[in-house]
C-alpha cells in the first residue's frame, strides 16, 4: 500500500497538475503567465514548476476579486476572519450577533408579508 501524504504549500507542480486543479487548459495558463496575469512558476531546468502554495494563493485572490464586495449574499466586512473567530470567544459572540442581525435583515427582506 502506498502512504498516503498530506498536500504541502512547498509541493512543486508541473503545468498539467495546476491545470488540472484551476480547471483551465494547459495553453490558457502558458497564454496567462505570458501575460504575468497567471500563478507565478518558475523553471527548474526544461520544466516550469509552480509551488501548490502559490496556486492556491492566485485561486483566492481570484476569488476576491471576482468577489469585489458586490455579492449580496456576502458577509459583512466588519465580520471577523474564520480564523479570527475560532480563536476567541469574545470575537465568536460579536460575530454571531452580526451574523443572525444580518441574516434576519436578509430573511425579512425575502420573505413576503405575513397577513394574520
């Protein structure tokens, strides 16, 4: 059997593994980091290499920027990080509070007129 290993930011990858993980073409990520608009590699003799880390950074940063603040569906900016809440209660409780105010704002928002 085969042991099995925990994914590393260090990881190197080659260009068909961050294809496959960015769901792009081999081409259209040659085409991006032409441009210096893709995931930042680097050559390691004839191969270009790309560090996990580094990909899943770009894929996030994607994501914010797509993101741009104008999803309404998003959490509100002053709610603080995941990481932020999970380790402090004070921080756990202020988040909640802002969560079920802003969820409470959006359901009544959806919600259509409650007639007795």
């Amino acid at each position: 059997m085969g042991r099995e290993t925990v994914p590393s930011p260090d990881d190197l990858l080659l260009l068909p593994e961050v294809a496959e993980i960015t769901r792009r073409s081999v081409d259209t990520l040659r085409w991006l980091r032409h441009r210096g608009e893709g995931p930042q590699g680097f050559r390691m003799g004839r191969r270009v290499v790309f560090r996990r880390g580094v990909v899943m950074e770009w894929i996030a940063q994607q994501e914010r920027e797509q993101r741009g603040g104008r999803d309404p569906l998003a959490l509100p900016p002053d709610l603080p990080r995941t990481h932020e809440v999970l380790t402090s209660p004070s921080l756990l409780r202020s988040s909640l509070c802002l969560l079920r105010r802003s969820t409470a704002g959006r359901l009544a928002a959806r919600s259509p007129a409650h007639e007795p």
